[in-house]
C-alpha cells in the first residue's frame, strides 16, 4: 500500500521555519555590537556626544585601555560597571598633547536618561568572547549533563506510571538521541518523535500513549520552568516586571487547565466530554484524553515529576550563572533564575528548528531590561547552546550503539498515522 502523500503545508512547514530561524539570527546579529565602542557624552561647547570605536586590549575591573587604530584611551571604570569616571587620549587633531574628560560620579544617576549623562564602554561580541573566563565552562557542562540524566529519570517515572516502562538504561539512550536530534541536527526529525517511535515500537498497540508521555514530559518540564521563575520573581517585581506577566500567565493557565482536565466535577460543568467529542480527529483526542486523565489517579507521580523538573531547571539556570560569570556579566545568581526561564520558554516554541533566533533575540532582550549588554547575552546564550550540543553528542554515541534505528520511511508512516489518519478509539 503506498504511503498517503503529504500535504502542501507539511510539505513546507520545515521550510518555514528554517526562513523564520535566518531571519530571526539576522537581525539578531544585525544589533548586536561587533566592535567595543566608548561613547562619551556631549562636552562643554559640543551638543552631542563622542562615539569612538575600536579593540578593548586591557580591561580590568576599574580601567580598561581602547584601541582605536591611530590612538589609544585610557578609561576609568567604576568598579563593577561599564560606566567611566573619566578618559584620558592623545588629541592628534587639536593637539599632540593628552587631554582628559572628567565624566562625573554614575551612581549618583537616578534613571536610564540621567545616565546618559555620563560615558560609557560597550564590548563588542568579539571581545566578550575573548575576555572569557573559559574554566567556568567545564562546571556548566557538568551540571547541563547532570541535569539531563535527571530528566532521564523522570521521564523513566511517568512512562512507568501508565505501564510504559523501559528500564533506565534504555531511557538513557532514548533521552540522548532525542536530545541529539533536537540540538545537533535540528530541521530534520524531531527527537520526541523519535523517542516516540521507540517506545511505540515496544508497546505496538499503544501508539498514541507514546507520543502522549514523551509531549506530557517536555509538558511538565515546561511547568517546573515557570515555576523556578514564579519563585524568584516576587523577591524583586520592580526589577523583573518585563518578565512577570508572561510568567505568571502561562502559570495562571497551566493551572487552569489541570483543574479543567483533572476535575470530574469541572469537567461536568464545563460540558468538556462533549465538547471533545466534537473536535476533528475524534478517535485520537479521545485516546489522548484518556492517557493524560489516568494521572489524576497518580497525582502524587506527577507532583514528583514536577519537582523533579525544578531540580532540571535549578541545574540548567545555574549552568547559565557560570557561564555568565565566565563572562563577566555582572548579575546576581537569582536574576538568572526570574529571567533565564523566559528565553528558555522562548526557545521550546515550535516557530523554528531548537528555537533558532526566537530563543537568542528574548534572552538579548529582557537581559537588557536588568542591564546585560546586546553583546553579553547574546554571547551568553550562544555558549549555552554549544554545551548543550556537546551533552547531546552523548546521543551521537547511543545512536551509533543503536541496531534497530528508524528510518525515514517509518518516520513518515508514524506521522501519518498519528494525524492525518487518526486510529479508531481502543475498547
């Protein structure tokens, strides 16, 4: 029998995406400082202020030394800002002599704009990447790794929570090969449909249940994200309100919709029985309201899971404080933890292949809201994806192990199983 062939829209939906990825890192880069520039506000006899750009050489915590081609500035930094106090060059246009620009005391500012008033040196990507710290590196990779056996774990306990289960070792090799599918190779199969074909692969008459326990894992680990952030936002509202109501909405949300789906009484009031009944595809959004409901009988499973996904998340944010502090950005730890979450989230939104351009332009941007340079989160986050690909290469190694590997074709039959030809419900 020949395959059903795809639709137009599945056709170019990988497409899609891939043209969303490019423009997304586009722009991304296209604001992004390559070069250090200092800029200097306006003097006395001058309306409008200084810009000059070049290469940081030296840069400590309270100096730095800008090389600008045919001259030098030496700045001072006020101790643990990009703020200078002064700056100091050889004028070769008025003058050979060197000249100084008292550029007064920065924190006594008391807004954005009032700031402004005095100078201040911006690195460029290059030269974040190349001040980096890089022995804070191998702390990161270590916990992302520990992170993502975590997760091995507990996708192991929800499968066996509806009779799915597969030894650990098997889940291991399972988690990595999806994690190498999904950050090493994204665009092409994704690694939960991957670890869903497997599954499916020993439980044949449980197709559906498959896909539903590996979508309820990234589900829970999405909510263990919202909730590490939900924790760490109230310590400091003002400070993190770009970030507070996207988080505290998607909570809100998530909440609403378990005591939707998990209440018998709720469900009865809201008709949501019949309304599913109604829905296309009826076959299969019964199977799959079926293998969700079965853990309100387990609700203590997904309570564990749940914490378990904060421990996941606690690991990954303090991957990213190390990272950050690799390149001296100066933050506290617990503003990784009520910011981080939200590019994370930003990143598992299925707009483009692993999150490409949409995860790197959210992060750049409520960084900036707590005062992280373009170039600094932009470097942040492109070194948390190249440790995250290096834990993933694990999977390269569990595939390559891997005897019975799928294959495009299987690939295809699953999809088209699982959607476009909805099986009948089970007895």
């Amino acid at each position: 029998m020949n395959p059903k062939p795809k639709s137009t829209f599945h056709r170019i939906l990988p497409l899609v995406k891939i043209v969303i990825a490019a423009l997304a890192l586009v722009l991304v880069f296209k604001f992004t400082p390559w070069h250090d520039e200092l800029v200097l506000p306006a003097e006395a006899g001058r309306t409008e202020a200084r810009t000059f750009t070049g290469r940081v050489v030296e840069v400590d915590d309270d100096s730095a030394r800008l090389d600008c081609g045919t001259f030098t500035i030496d700045v001072t930094l006020w101790p643990g800002t990009d703020f200078c106090s002064n700056a100091t060059w050889q004028d070769g246009v008025v003058s050979n002599e060197f000249r100084t620009v008292g550029l007064g005391d920065p924190t006594q500012a008391s807004s954005a704009e009032d700031a402004e008033r005095y100078g201040r040196l911006s690195l460029g990507l290059k030269t974040v990447l190349r001040l980096a710290d890089w022995s804070w590196l191998g702390i990161a990779l270590a916990l992302i790794f520990i992170a993502t056996v975590i997760a091995v774990y507990r996708w192991g306990l929800l499968l066996r929570g509806v009779d799915l289960g597969i030894p650990f070792g098997r889940a291991f090799n399972l988690t990595f090969i999806g994690a190498f599918f999904n950050n090493v190779m994204p665009g092409l199969t994704g690694g939960d449909l991957v670890k869903a074909i497997y599954i499916a692969r020993e439980h044949p008459s449980r197709k559906t249940e498959s896909i539903i326990q590996v979508l309820l894992d990234r589900v829970l680990g999405f909510t263990g994200l919202a909730l590490v952030a939900g924790l760490a936002i109230p310590t400091d509202l003002e400070r993190y309100g770009a970030v507070a109501p996207g988080i505290f909405l998607l909570l809100g949300a998530l909440t609403v919709f378990a005591c939707v789906f998990f209440s018998r009484r709720i469900r009865a009031a809201v008709r949501l029985d019949a309304l599913l009944k109604r829905l296309p595809f009826q076959g299969i959004v019964q199977k799959i309201d079926r293998a969700v409901f079965l853990y309100r009988f387990r609700l203590d499973l997904v309570g564990v899971s749940l914490l378990l996904s904060m421990v996941v998340h606690t690991l990954i944010i303090g991957g990213f404080a190390l990272i950050g502090h690799a390149l001296h950005i100066e933050l506290d730890t617990l503003t990784y933890f009520a910011v981080i979450p939200i590019s994370l989230i930003a990143a598992a939104l299925p707009l483009t292949p692993g999150g490409l351009g949409i995860a790197e332009a959210a992060n750049i941007y409520f960084l900036g809201t707590v005062g992280v340079s373009r170039a600094a989160a932009l470097s942040l986050f492109f070194l948390y994806r190249i440790l995250q690909v290096l834990v993933s290469l694990v999977g390269a190694v569990c595939l390559a192990l891997q005897k019975d590997r799928v294959s495009s074709a299987e690939v295809e039959q699953f999809e088209d199983d699982g959607s476009s030809r909805p099986p009948q419900a089970s007895p």
